[in-house]
C-alpha cells in the first residue's frame, strides 16, 4: 500500500492534460488513487484520456480475462500480443512484461544516460513504456504484417520526449516542437565554442531561420534551468536534430545578453501572473513594491495607509491583509507556470518556558507542505522542522514530506525558519527560485539537516 501510493503519487505528478485538472475530474482520480483503484501503469495522460474519454475502447480492454500465462513463451514476441487480442485475455500482456522485463529496463536506462536524467526517472520511463504499448495494442490489428513493436519505438519516444519537456525540466517547454527547437539551437550553439557569442548567435540564425530574439531566449532558457537536452545523437534521434549537443551547455553565463534575455523571462512571467489578480489586488502589490507590472517601470513604493486612500480602502490593516493574500497567489501562479516552487510553512507547536522570570521560545515546530501537495489536493504529506533559537544546531528534520528524499525542501523550510529573526508565522506560502532545489533524487543525495530524536529519561536509558 505504501509503495503503491509513493509511486503512484509521483506519476500524478506527470498528469498535465488541462483536461484532468479540472476539479471534478482530478478528484476522481485522486480518490482511485487513494483507493488503489488504478494500476501504476494507468497514471498517465494517455491512458487516463482512454479512461475518461474513449468508453469504446475501455469497454474492449474491460472485456479482456486476466489469467495466469507467466508459463507461456513464443520466440515471436508479438504473438504475445496477437493472442491478447484474439483470445481477449491480457493475461499474455502481462507474460511479455515479465519475461522482457530486463529488456524493458535497459531500455529505460538508455533514456536516462542519454538525456541526463536522475536515475529515478527511470521507473517513470518504464511507466511509459508499458502504458504506450498497451494503448497502441488497443488499436493493433492483429492481421497486420507489421508486428505492433514496429509502431512502438517513435510513439514510446514521442512520449519520453513530452515527459522530460513537461515533468523533468526546470521550466517547462509548451510543445513537442519548442522543445526540438530548444534542442536544434543549442546544438549548432555548442559545436562551435570557437566562436565568440555574437556570432554563433549570427551562426544559428542563418542555419534555422529564427529571429535573433527567439534564438537569444532560448539560449538563455538553455543555461538559466540547465534544461536536460539530449546529450549525443542516437538511433532513437535520427531525423529529429541536426547537430549534436556537447557535454558543455552555454560556458559563458557572463554574456550581458543573457542577462537581458533572462530579465525578460522574468517579466513574461510576472506580467502573466500579475494579469491572473484581481484589479485591486494587482494595484495593491504594484504600489507597495514600486514596480508597473505593464511598462515594469520602477517608483517610490506607497505605504499602506496611501494605498487605503487611493483604493477607499476601510484602513492599513486591510490592505495588508489583502496585500498577503495577494501575493501569495501570485506566487503560487508562478508555481503553476514552472518557473519557481515553493512550500507552505504552517506553525504546529510553540514551547515557551520560564528562566529567570522571562519568558523565552524554547523551541518551534512547523509543518512544511511543498506546492505540489497542496496544488494536487494530495492530503498527509506534509513533513515536519523543529526550531530552537537558542541552540547551536538550531534546526532538525522530524520527519521528511512525501517524496521529498533528499530532505531538499526541508533545507528550504529550515532556511526560511532561520532567517525569521526572531518573529514566527502561524502560516505562509514561501516561494522558491528553482535553483535552490537541485536536481537530487534519492539515488544521490540524503538529507543534510540531522533528524531530531526525543530526549530520553534515565529510566529509558
């Protein structure tokens, strides 16, 4: 059971079709979820737009017997899949898996040596493997003279490219053809570090055609998120880039040009997740930070009691309430869109003793949620801080949140504590830049901070 949910609440994770974020649709499968209603291979947009949306083909899956074929073996390996379609029995579906499974495997890890990913991605890749295959073994006619692996290698590619464009990256590539874009331009980019900037920039323009603007952007998308682009051709890349990609990404992140293409990044973004608030909520953190959210021109910041006057707000306080709340939706939009993360802190439990007739904190517990938990509606899995001002080792993990193994939000949540000077927050959203969140996973990081273990007495001695 708890396997199964920390599995399966990673894949939910990779569940990006605008289709399934709807409220009464992601719900049901977050309870299917909960209920262990949906096979790990299931949880994916592919299979989820069957499920919800082609009844036809579900009906022909749902007529399918499930029997025991792990003694079946045919030295074709579609007939594994002939005789699931004949018979009507996934049973032989299940035979393939398991006796292919190294072979499945390897080719899962040859995805992630070649596009640089965490040793996790791996099980993902798999997930996506079997999932495509048995999508495309729906509509497979078992007449056909080509066997239905021969349809497999472009489909299960297409749709590891889509994981790492949408799931695995620091930011987020809108569309399969961006993101072979992003790839083309960093190519011709890093097989020629002899030339200056300018004119590999010159360079790439005259070869793909693009706008001097678009090439500068996605150069600089390239070394701002160290985007996990392909690091040499493969078979599986044939025909879909023209140069390789050196082991190197842009070497130079001095050029002024990135830092300008960078800031218009950042003002793409905020311009967006400022238009997504409410007038006055937009004019409130406009005011109190001195920045036009239109031309980002920059001003004297107002004080809250002129913002109430210019709203015909009741008072102050009124404006700083909806001032935070403000803000963290802004925050939060920009957690949507991929460019930062964050996490919510929310105080548990204060301890607050007596020395020398002053009051003193003893001690603080928080819990941390990381946004992708609250976002998803996901419940339970918020991990936990404890904080004490007056000691050397001032934080200590209690427990981790789910998934977060490498302890890498709860360094944040302990870094946000820290810096609290002495005030403590009941509960607020924090965001995070993306690069405090290295890309770490389990197989190669562990939490830095120390876990916390309760004193114990000297009769538990």
């Amino acid at each position: 059971m708890e396997n199964y949910l920390k599995i399966a609440n990673k894949l939910l994770r990779g569940i990006s079709d605008p289709e399934f974020l709807k409220p009464e649709i992601w719900n049901d499968i977050v309870a299917k979820v909960k209920a262990e209603e949906l096979q790990l291979w299931e949880i994916n947009n592919e299979i989820l737009r069957l499920k919800y949306f082609h009844a036809d083909i579900i009906a022909l899956a749902s007529s399918f017997a499930c029997t025991d074929k792990s003694h079946v073996r045919f030295e074709n390996m579609n007939d594994y899949f002939v005789h699931t379609l004949t018979e009507k029995d996934s049973g032989y579906f299940v035979a393939f898996l398991d006796f292919y499974d190294n072979k499945i495997n390897g080719l899962a890890a040859k995805y992630v040596n070649n596009y640089s990913l965490e040793q996790s991605a791996a099980e993902d890749i798999k997930q996506i493997f079997i999932s495509t295959l048995w999508e495309l073994l729906l509509a497979y006619d078992p007449a056909d003279q080509y066997p239905l692996l021969h349809y497999e290698k472009f489909a299960v590619y297409k749709q590891v490219i889509k994981y790492i464009r949408t799931v695995k990256a620091g930011c987020t590539v809108p569309s399969h053809n961006g993101y072979m874009e992003l790839k083309k331009v960093l190519g011709i980019y890093n097989d020629n570090p002899q030339l200056p900037t300018d004119e590999r920039i010159a360079l790439i323009v005259k070869e793909t055609g693009f706008d001097e603007e678009k090439v500068a952007e996605l150069i600089a998308i390239g070394k701002a998120t160290e985007y996990p682009i392909g690091i040499v051709p493969t078979e599986d890349d044939e025909g879909e880039l023209d140069g390789a990609i050196s082991d190197e990404l842009i070497e130079d992140p001095s050029v002024s040009l990135f830092r300008e293409t960078w800031r218009s990044i950042c003002r793409e973004h905020f311009s967006d997740a400022a238009e997504s608030l409410m007038p006055k909520d937009k004019q409130i953190i406009s005011l109190s930070l001195g920045v036009c959210f239109d031309c980002f021109g920059i001003f004297e910041p107002n004080s809250y009691a002129e913002i109430s006057l210019k709203q015909g707000a009741s008072g102050e306080k009124s404006i700083e309430k909806k001032r935070k709340t403000a803000i963290e939706k802004f925050a939060k939009d920009l957690c949507i869109m991929g460019f930062c993360d964050g996490i919510t802190l929310k105080q548990k439990n204060k301890v607050i003793v007596t020395e020398d007739g002053e009051k003193k904190v003893q001690s603080v517990t928080y819990e941390y949620t990381p946004f992708e938990y609250d976002y998803n509606g996901l419940e339970g899995y918020y991990g936990e801080v404890i904080f004490f001002p007056e000691a050397e080792e001032k934080c200590y993990i209690i427990n981790l949140a789910e998934f977060d193994a490498t302890g890498a939000y709860a360094e944040q949540a302990a870094r946000i504590i820290r810096c609290m000077n002495g005030g403590y927050v009941k509960q607020k959203f924090y965001a995070i830049p993306l690069e405090r969140l290295p890309n770490v996973c389990k197989d190669n990081a562990e939490p830095k901070l120390p876990f916390y273990e309760e004193p114990r007495t000297i009769e538990q001695k």
